[in-house]
C-alpha cells in the first residue's frame, strides 16, 4: 500500500476537523464542499479521457516511437491512456501484477508498458525487420592475410 492512499483521506479528515474547529458547521459544509469539488474533477477528468479512448481501437497509437520518447518512470496508467488515446491491449491476465498492456502503431512497431499497482514501472519500444535490410546483401569480409588500411593520423 502506497503512502498516499493512507495520506490523502488523512489530509481531508484534517481539513474537516480544522473547518469545524474554525467555523462550525459552516466550515464542515465549506470544506466538504470542497472535497467534492475535487472529486467530480476527478471524476470528470477520468470518464473523459475513456470516453475518447473509447472512440478508437484497442491497443492503437499513431507512432509508438513517439510514445516511447514521451513515457516516463511512474506515470499513471491514465495519463498513459490520456496520451495515446487509446486502451492498452492488455498482454497479461487480469488481475496479475504486474500488468503489461501493448500500443501498436501502423508500422507494425509496438511499445509494451508494464505498469506495478497502476504506475509505469519500465516499457520497451520493438520496431519490425524492415525487408530491405533482411535482404541486403552482408558486407563481404577480408581476405586472410590481405593488407589492411591504416587509419589516417589525425594529430
């Protein structure tokens, strides 16, 4: 359990205390009031971002090399969906920490997130083997005993 699922209920059970010790029943109102607010936020904040997650293929992204540059340590599994737009495949199964989802692009590369307890823990951008460079020809090597070229000295 994280410090800041015991912290947060804590913080607000504080501000209640402090809005009735300051203003009564009116400074319970006021700061519940408050705590609301910041909950629908919330709320409103996370239903949008499934909302437009929703609207497009599971597991897609536009560029997973451009995912890949923008992912970084300890970023929630929501803002990940918020960036992509898009639900992660889900590579493991439910309910198993830690949780690996997958964003493939058109180009066939993919990025695999693996997220601890709903925060990005490390991630691994695969790109595909482009046929040209399956094909190509390797560089011929030298022969035994040939002479090599010196590098030039640069002093």
């Amino acid at each position: 359990m994280t410090l800041s699922k015991i912290l947060v209920p804590v913080a607000g059970l504080a501000l209640l205390v402090i809005g009735w010790r300051s203003y009564g029943l009116a400074g319970v109102v006021g700061v519940a009031g408050g705590i609301m607010m910041f909950l629908l936020l919330h709320f409103t904040r996370t239903m949008t971002v499934l909302r437009r997650a929703g609207n497009r293929p599971m597991g897609y992204v536009d560029s997973a090399v451009m995912l890949n540059a923008k992912l970084k340590p300890r970023m929630t599994l929501l803002h990940v969906i918020a960036m992509t737009r898009s639900i992660g495949a889900a590579q493991t199964p439910e309910g198993v920490q830690p949780e690996v989802f997958r964003w493939t692009d058109n180009s066939e590369s993919y990025v695999d997130a693996t997220f601890h307890e709903g925060k990005l823990r490390e991630w691994k951008l695969t790109r595909p083997v482009q046929v040209e460079e399956a094909l190509a020809e390797p560089a011929a090597p030298a022969a035994a005993g040939a002479p090599t070229e010196a590098a030039p000295d640069l002093r």
